[in-house]
C-alpha cells in the first residue's frame, strides 16, 4: 500500500495537533502511526537542520531512559537492602 502526499501530510498535521494540543490520550495512536512508517523505509534524505533536530531530540530521549533506568535500579537496590534488613532483623538469636 502507498500513502500519497495528502494522506501524509494529513498524518503529520494530525501529530503536530496532538503534539501541541498535549493530548496524552492520543499520543499512543499518533505515535503508531510514525512507528509504521519509519519502519518501512531503509533510509531517508532530511535537510540537514532536521537531521540536527532528530539528533538532539535522541539525545534527549537516550538520557532521560537513561536516567529513568538508574532511577529504578536505585529504587529497587533500596528495596532488596529493606527486605534484607527485614529479614535479619526477624531472625530468632
């Protein structure tokens, strides 16, 4: 199936108003969406400010799971030290 430039350019002012417009519900969807058509194609020519701006938006993207990922390792170190404290503080002597 081909998408034609309207039905393209339709998609992409339907992002921009769920982009702008915030709107959490739809952002699953409208993503899907972006999904499925990256995926189909093995490369594609951006003028190079757009290349810059995908850039630091992966940037972006990359830290803050990185630092989400730190996040929870920390929190779940936090919980394992609580339950082994638990657990030795309710051992008999």
């Amino acid at each position: 199936m081909k998408l034609t430039q309207k039905e393209l350019n339709h998609l992409v002012f339907l992002s921009e108003v769920v982009l702008t417009g915030k709107k959490k519900s739809l952002m699953d969807e409208t993503l899907q969406c972006l999904l499925y058509i990256v995926k189909s194609l093995e490369e594609v020519e951006l003028p190079d400010s757009v290349a810059r701006q995908i850039e630091q938006l992966t940037a972006l993207i990359e830290a803050d799971l990185r630092d989400e990922n730190v996040r929870m390792q920390e929190i779940r170190g936090h919980l394992d030290w609580m339950q082994k404290k638990e657990r030795n503080s309710s051992m008999p002597s």
